[in-house]
C-alpha cells in the first residue's frame, strides 16, 4: 500500500548526480520522514528529485529493500506472538461455561429470594391498609354522628324524587334549606348540598318535562286510534242523522259523541275526565271511548302545575306549543306511496284528527295551556297542508274506486273535525277537484271499457232468433222500428252488439259518476249539472276519440265502416233517452233554464262524417290497388276487342260493394259512388299522361277506349239509386272526349271550336291533348322504324305526317298562349 501512494505522487525521474552515501544518508531522512509523520508527501519526494539523476530507480530500489525487512519483522512478530493468542482463546472459551453456569445460579438465587419477599410485603401492606381503615372508620362514624339528619333528609328527598313526588320533594328541599343545613354549615359537603338544592328544582323540572315528553310521544303513537274511534263514531252518527233525515225530511248534523271539550264534561279532583253525553238509546250499551280511555293525560297536568308553583309557566306553555307544532308538521307528513292503497289515506286522516281531537280535549281540560287562536292557527296550517298532500297525490291515482274511497274518507274527515268546530269549508271546495280527478279516472276507465267493445264487436247486425231474444236487446237499448217488428222471427236489427253495450256502459259511468255527488250536500241542480258535464266529456272526448281511433285502424274494411256508420246513426238517436235517465235520476226538469244539454249529437254526427270519410279514402285505396295491377301493352298494333281483366274485377268489386251501401243513411252511397268514379277517372287520365310513358300506339288507344267504355257503362247501370239522369256517367266526360278526339281523329274540329261553350270537345285541356298526341306521334314513328317501312310510310300517309306536326305546332301555340 506504501508503494502505491509513493508511486501515485512520484514526478518524472530525474537525472543522476551524487554520490553513493549521500543518497544513502538522504533517502534514510525520506523514509524516517515517510513513517514518523503524516504530512504531504509533495515536498519530500520532490527533494528525491532535485539535482540527482536516477534517483527515481534508486529511490524505488531503496524502498523496495526497506519494505522487505519490514515484512521480515512482521513476520517474526506474529510468529512470536501466535501461540500466546491461540492459548488465550481456549481460555476464553472456558471461561465462557463457567460464566453462564454462574448466571444461572445468580438468576435463580434472585427468583427464590422475591418470593420469599412478597409474603412479607403483601402482610405489611394489608397491616397499613388495615390500619389506615380502622382509623377512617372511626372518624366517619363521629362526622356521621352530627350529617346523619341532614343526610336522611337529603335521602328522603332522593326517594321524593324518585317515586315522582315532586309536591313533597320541594317541601323536603324547603326544610333543607331552613332548618338542617344551617346546623352543619361548617362542612363543606353541606355546602354542596345546599349548592346542589337549586340544581335538584331544576332536575325536578327536566324530570317533569321529561314526563311531557314521553306523554308527547305517547299521543304520537295513539293519534291513530283516537283518530280511528273519532270517524268512526263520527261515521255511525252520520249515518243515523241521514237515516233520520230520511224519516222526517229534516238535514240537520249532530254532534258526534266522540267529545271531548270542556261544554260536554267536568272535571274530577284527579284531573280525569267525566263524560256527561247523553247517549242515543242505541248506542247506550255501547261502549263510548274518549282520548282518556287512550291516552294519560296526568303528565300535562303535573307537569303545568310544577312549573306553575315554580313560576315558570310560560317557559312550559311555549315548550308545549312549539312540540305540538313540530308534531303536527310530522302528522301532516304523508308516506311517499300514501296514494296506492286507501289504507294509506286512512292512516294519515287519522292521524290527524287524533291529533286536533287532542288539542281539543288540552284546550277545555286545562286554563291556558293552548288557546282557541293557537289550536286555529295549527288547523289552518295543517288545512293547507292537507289540501296540497291531496291534490298531490290524488293526481297519482288512477284507479276510481279509490278516487271514490277518498272521497268519502274526506267527508268523515270534514263532518268529524266540524264536530269539533274546526272550519272545513276548504275541504268541501277541494273535493270539487277530487271530483274531476275522479271524472278523469272514470273516463280513462270507460275507454278501456269502449276499446274492448269495439275489439269484440263483429260490426254484423244483431241476429234475434225470438222473442225474448228480441226484448232482451231492445230492454238494454231504446231501438223501435215498426217494420222490423213486423218481421217474423228470426230476424236483424240493423245495429251490431256494440251500440246496446255501449248504450248500457254510458249509464253505468252516469251511475258512478252520480256516487261521487252522493254525500256533498249539494242540490239535485248542482247534481244534475256535474252529472250532465261529466257525460258530455264521456261522449265527446272519451267515446268520440275511441270512434276515431276505431275508424282509423287498418283492419277495418269498408263493411265495418258502414256497419259504424249505422251505429252512431242509432246511438246518436239514444242521446235523447240519455237525457230521460239523468232527469229521472236527479229529478230535474229538461226546461231548467240552467240545464246543460247531452252533447251527443255532435259526437255521434262527427264520427259518422270520419267514417264517411274513411269509406272515401279505402275505396280510392282499393281502386288504386286495382290499378296497380294493369298490365297495358301500350305498343299493340290493334286493340283485343274486349275490356282489360283488371278493369273488369274493379267493376265487380265496385258493384258488390255499393250494394252494401244501400244500408247507408242519407246520401253518403251516392257520395262514395260518385267519388269512386271520379277517382277512377282521374287514375286513368294519368295513366294515360304518365311521364314515364314515352310512346303509345293507336291500337293501346283502342284498348284504353273498350275499358273507359265499361266504366261509363257502369255509371249508366245506377250501381247507387238517386242519380238524375247521366249526373254519374259525367265522371268520365274529360276521358271521353279526349279519346273521342284522337279515335276519330278530329282535330279540324277540335281547333276550330276551341274556346267555345258549345265545342263537341270542351272538356280536352291543349296541354293533354299534345302530350298525348306526341305520344301517339313517337309511337307511329317508333313502330315504322320496326317494319323498315318508314319511308313508304312517309310517302303514302305524308299528309297525315304533315296533320300531326301542324296540329302539334298549333296545340304548342295554344298551350304557350294559356301560359302567358
């Protein structure tokens, strides 16, 4: 390692110089210098160099001999030495053993003598203990001597206030203060009690008032029951009044026996009430329940009086108040899903009213615990409450006979809380909306109902095989018709089962409609008047949207569309039996001046005129599907002598067709008949001027000719009676005298009486005229190419060439001259 550093900080080698003992004289100085001190080695080696050439080899030799004899004696050191080590490890060893044989003897020492020691010291220290506890025992007894009345009386006041004494507590509390705290008022923990006494008529408080509490919640728990007794019994005496009322013509409401205001009893030395009602002798065996029987009222009582003797009675009032007004505004807290179930809606009138049949019963039982304005404010917040939670959720309800159990469940609401002189006026208005909502369910119910019929009805008149078939029919729908009833058996009514269903369903949704009005005080007038707006929205919303519906689906056919027709034709007959039912039901004459008026007529009128219409749709519909089916070979040289096929099918359809019409009111046959034929017409002109047509021959022209002669020999066959004269045939006029024209070739005529109101050809616009013409022109020109006889044809027929194309020059001269 020497070596290394010496080499690292060597400079070049420089040149020789001195003599021998010299450097052996100089390097012994550097290498005393290298191994006594630990300084740089900078200047030392840099005088190896100075003036001596080779001293560098030199040098290296000279320190390779001296490390040499140093690892000499290193190694005669160690050699000397190893013996020495190598016995004084052994010893080591051995000593080692007998160090841990003497740890295990110190250690076990050591356990045996703290076990002997922890005898003797558990024994001196239960001698202390006892000792100091005979001591204590002997100064308690003598302090005892001279607290023990003070704490017996404090112990007895402990008992008071356990067993819930407070009248006796305070006095014990009292004597405390005045005569035996004073007595002992020189021990401190006297002075605590007598600081504790004020805090003691505070815990007597908040025990008090947590007696209220439980009492709050006790009512919050029962308001269900009371409430369930109060309409029920409030249920029974309505019932009673109405059937009295019945009998003596009188409408007068009684109070329910289900009271508990200070007018209809007295109060016994306990605080309980005594009911002093005098009970129908109905209902005497019965066993009347009051809030008492539900509810234990002593808590309020003791509770107001506490805080009265301790002059603290306003603080308990405001308490009380604010409590009541948080549990009203949990009581008039609905359940999310309240409006599925009319148990939902019991449940939350209940509560309710067991909770204002309490504050009635507070409010004449105690002196100012609650006033009437208090209890009026908490009935008009919980009024508007209520109203919200009902308008709410009743427009969640779709089902009327639940709309309907709410309803009633309202009116026992309202006549039991009017028992109990709380307004309810607002109650009675907001049922006129539940009568809408209910109106609502009920038609969304009878349309359902009318969708079924009109699914089910096979739109055929009713076949009766006898007579009792025939009063059957005819005793659930007002039909008379004195031919029929001439008829022998078996025989058709012209109606299909549809209309008597229908007919019976609207009377069924005028009952239901009338059990609403049932128990609202409300007029025959009124009645009369909510029953008739209830039936005219049935019959022109909800019957007039299934009609058209119904005439609008695709599965029904021209028969079913007059079978329609015939339907409301005698249903809108019925309205006026309609109207017999209502008056008979509301006993309201017809002629009241503010008597509303069935519209039925205008419903029935209105789905007749769709079906009409839709008859006039499907039969250009059915046309055009005949149409589509022509196959015309507009390059034929001459015509097959006979009408197309497919005309021939779309004459007989028409014909089977319009004999079903015959059945139709009024002039709708004719109407279809002659739309038919105006369609059919207007479907083959633009046959003919189709763009798409290029060229037509004179024999398709023929052929074209034959079929629009079967057409209007067809309107000369009167296929609907009641037509004057040819007033069907001139459906066809424009087709006949546009082929007309080009069959006879005519067109001197043509241009010369153009424009003339006696022209033979007044119907031909010149605009269709030439576009046919250039058809017919392409056409001839097309079928000479074919034969390779065009120029012959040029050459015989060069006057009718030159006959086109001036008449074609003279139908553009025409056209241009409309257009501008």
């Amino acid at each position: 390692m020497a070596r290394d550093r010496v080499h690292a900080a060597l400079p070049d080698p420089p040149s020789q110089g001195e003599e021998e003992n010299k450097e052996e004289k100089t390097f012994g100085n550097i290498f005393a210098e290298l191994e006594s001190v630990d300084l740089p080695l900078g200047t030392t080696l840099r005088s190896v160099y100075d003036d001596q050439p080779n001293a560098h080899k030199r040098f290296m030799e000279k320190l390779d001999a001296r490390i040499r004899n140093h690892d000499r004696e290193i190694e005669k050191m160690c050699n000397f030495h190893h013996q020495g080590f190598v016995d004084a490890i052994t010893e080591l060893l051995k000593v080692r053993a007998d160090a841990e044989k003497l740890m295990g003897q110190v250690t076990d020492t050591n356990r045996r003598l703290q076990e002997a020691g922890r005898e003797v010291t558990a024994q001196t220290e239960e001698v202390i203990r006892c000792r100091i506890q005979q001591r204590n025992m002997a100064t308690t007894v003598e302090k005892l001597q001279l607290c023990i009345p003070v704490l017996e009386m404090y112990s007895k006041l402990k008992e008071q206030l356990e067993s819930k004494r407070y009248y006796a507590a305070l006095k014990t509390m009292e004597q405390l203060e005045k005569v035996y705290i004073p007595r002992v008022s020189q021990y401190r923990f006297c002075q605590i009690m007598a600081e504790n006494l004020p805090r003691l008529r505070e815990e007597i408080k908040e025990i008090s008032m947590s007696d209220l509490k439980d009492f709050l919640e006790s009512i919050r728990k029962h308001s269900d029951k009371v409430g369930e007794t109060a309409m029920r019994q409030a249920q029974q005496h309505r019932t009673f009044n109405s059937a009295v009322a019945k009998q003596t013509s009188i409408g007068h409401y009684a109070k329910p026996v289900y009271s508990l205001n200070g007018r209809t009893h007295s109060h016994s030395p306990n605080g309980l009430l005594m009911d002093d009602d005098v009970v129908d002798e109905e209902e005497a065996d019965e066993e009347v329940l009051t809030a008492q029987d539900l509810v234990d009222f002593s808590p309020v009582y003791r509770c107001l009086h506490i805080y009265t003797v301790l002059g603290d009675r306003e603080t308990f009032e405001n308490y009380y108040r604010k409590q009541r007004k948080k549990q009203a505004r949990l009581v008039l807290q609905p359940q999310a899903n309240m409006h599925e179930t009319v148990e939902g809606y019991r449940r939350y009138f209940n509560q309710i009213v067991g909770f204002f049949v309490v504050e009635d019963h507070i409010l004449h039982a105690t002196q100012g615990l609650v006033t009437r304005a208090f209890t009026d404010e908490l009935w008009n917040m919980a009024l508007s409450k209520i109203i919200a939670v009902l308008r709410t959720h009743s427009s969640y309800c779709d089902d009327p006979d639940l709309v309907l159990e709410l309803k009633n469940l309202i009116v026992i609401f309202a006549d039991t809380l009017q028992g109990y002189s709380f307004p309810v006026n607002r109650l009675f208005d907001l049922l006129f909306e539940v009568r809408d909502q209910y109106n609502e369910t009920l038609l969304k119910k009878w349309a359902l109902v009318f969708r079924e019929i009109f699914e089910l009805d096979n739109y055929s008149p009713i076949p009766v095989e006898t007579e009792e078939e025939y009063k059957l029919v005819i005793s659930r729908f007002p039909f008379h018709d004195a031919e029929i009833e001439k008829q022998d058996f078996p025989k058709k009514l012209p109606m299909s089962q549809s209309v008597p269903q229908i007919y019976t369903q609207v009377k069924e949704f005028i009952y239901a409609s009338l059990k609403f009005s049932e128990s609202l005080h409300r007029s025959s007038t009124e009645i009369d008047d909510m029953l008739r707006k209830s039936t005219n929205l049935l019959l022109t919303r909800t019957l007039s949207t299934c009609l058209q519906n119904l005439i609008k689906k695709p599965h029904i056919g021209l028969t079913e569309l007059v079978q329609i027709i015939i339907n409301t034709t005698h249903l809108e007959q019925a309205c006026r039996y309609l109207e017999e039912f209502i008056t008979n039901i509301t006993n309201v004459s017809p002629e009241t001046v503010h008597t509303t008026r069935l519209y039925g007529l205008s419903t029935f009128k209105d789905a007749r005129h769709a079906a009409e219409g839709e008859i006039y749709t499907k039969l250009n519909q059915k046309i055009d599907e005949f149409i589509q089916l022509a196959d015309y070979e507009w390059g034929m040289a001459e015509s097959d002598g006979r009408a197309s096929g497919y005309l021939m099918d779309l004459i007989n359809f028409l014909r089977s067709t319009f004999q079903v019409f015959t059945h139709l009111p009024g002039k709708v046959a004719q109407t279809a008949c002659m739309s038919a034929c105006k369609h059919l017409s207007t479907s083959l002109m633009q046959m003919l001027l189709d763009t798409e047509l290029k060229q037509i021959s004179m024999g398709a022209i023929q052929q074209f000719n034959l079929d629009v002669i079967q057409c209007e020999l067809f309107a000369s066959s009167d296929p609907v009676p009641g037509f004057q004269g040819d007033t069907l045939q001139l459906a066809f006029i424009d087709l006949r005298q546009l082929l007309d024209l080009f069959m006879v070739w005519d067109w001197s005529t043509y241009l010369a009486d153009y424009g003339q109101p006696t022209s033979k050809y007044l119907r031909v616009n010149p605009a269709t005229a030439l576009a046919l013409l250039e058809k017919v022109y392409r056409g001839m020109k097309d079928t000479s190419k074919k034969n390779n006889i065009f120029s012959q044809f040029r050459k015989n027929d060069r006057d009718k060439q030159k006959l086109i194309e001036t008449v074609v020059k003279q139908l553009r001269s025409l056209v241009n001259g409309m257009s501008s």
